[in-house]
C-alpha cells in the first residue's frame, strides 16, 4: 500500500488529482500510511473543488491523529471555501503556525457577514 500513497503524492504533484484520488484510497488499507492517505486525499479533493470530500477526508485524518496540524489546516480550507467561517477558524486556530493568515480571512469574513 506504500506503493500506492507514493504513486499518489507522485500525481498530485503532477496535478493528476483525479488520478491520485482512486490511489490514496487504495492507501487507505495500510493503516501505517492511512493519516498521509488521508490528507492525500483532503488535499486532492480541495484542488478538485470537491469541498465536502475534501472537509470528509480531513475529519477522518483528524479522527487518526488529532494533533495533526495539517489534517487541521485542509479541514479549515474546505470548511472556509464552504462559507463555515466560524467552524474554519476552529480548525485553523488548531493548526498552528499554517493557518496563521486563514485565521485573519475568517475573521474578516466573519466581521463581513455579521
């Protein structure tokens, strides 16, 4: 299943998002890789504009490790590009230092919207 997420990481970095998708969840199966796979995959279905898979995939990285900042950060992003303002400042205020100016464009959007 190794083989799989590292196929995977090499598409997305190829912008095959498409093509990477079907391969990190067939990474999925390996749970050493299943938190790598899964955010793989949160970052994929982002690029793709497939934000409640993507918000989905992050909140199953979060339920593997929930210190991971970036599981946090890709939940934030998809929960933001959805308009859930104040669900996205949670999840970049508990990525640390990447979600640094996405908790400012909440705020704003928060500000905007109130």
């Amino acid at each position: 299943m190794m083989e799989s997420l590292n196929r995977a990481n090499s598409l997305f970095v190829q912008d095959q998002f498409s093509s990477a998708i079907p391969l990190y969840q067939e990474a999925l199966a390996d749970a050493s890789c299943s938190l790598e796979a899964q955010i793989g995959l949160s970052s994929s279905y982002l690029k793709l504009g497939e934000l409640h898979n993507a918000e989905i995939s992050a909140t199953r990285a979060i339920e593997i490790d929930p210190s991971s900042s970036l599981a946090h950060f890709r939940k934030g992003q998809a929960l933001f590009y959805q308009m859930k303002f104040q669900e996205s400042l949670i999840e970049f205020e508990s990525s640390g230092n990447l979600g640094n100016n996405w908790v400012e464009k909440c705020k704003t959007e928060l500000h905007r919207n109130a």
